[in-house]
C-alpha cells in the first residue's frame, strides 16, 4: 500500500513501504509506514515551531494507545521535518 493519506496547510502526509537490509530498526521489509512532511518554511512565527513541538510530544504521549497512530521517529532534512509514524 502507498499513496497520500492526507494534505494540510503546512503538511502532506503519505504511506510507503519500508525497505530494510535488517530488522534493527523494528520493522520488516514491505512494512507500511506513514511519513508526515512539515515544511520548515511554512514555521514563520513561534506560535507554529511550538505547535510543531506538541504534535510531537502529544503523538510520542499517547503512542500506546490502541486508538492512536504509533509515532516512531522525528527526522530533520533540509527544508522538511519528517514524522515517522
């Protein structure tokens, strides 16, 4: 399964395939995961670096949650910060 799940305003989120030469990272080769996008420029003022910071913390939080996406990993590029989900 791959494709777009969602786009915002400031984001796009999509799911793709892991691809893996080991299981050190916790998932299986041909594993589902969903990558979320925020683009760093569209962070123009505080308030936006801060609600970046609690979907963060809220989605590593309530991870657990049968109910809840399973947040994994936060990855820094160049112009995007990733959520791995």
């Amino acid at each position: 399964m791959q494709g777009d799940l969602g786009k915002g305003g400031k984001s796009s989120t999509v799911v793709l395939n892991c691809i893996s030469t080991d299981d050190t990272n916790g998932f299986q080769s041909g594993t589902p995961v969903a990558f979320k996008a925020i683009q760093k420029s569209s962070a123009t003022c505080i308030d936006d670096i801060l609600a970046v910071e609690r979907e963060i913390k809220a989605l590593a939080l309530l991870s657990p949650h049968p109910n809840v996406v399973r947040y994994h990993a936060t990855l820094h590029g160049k112009e995007r910060i990733y959520l791995l989900m």
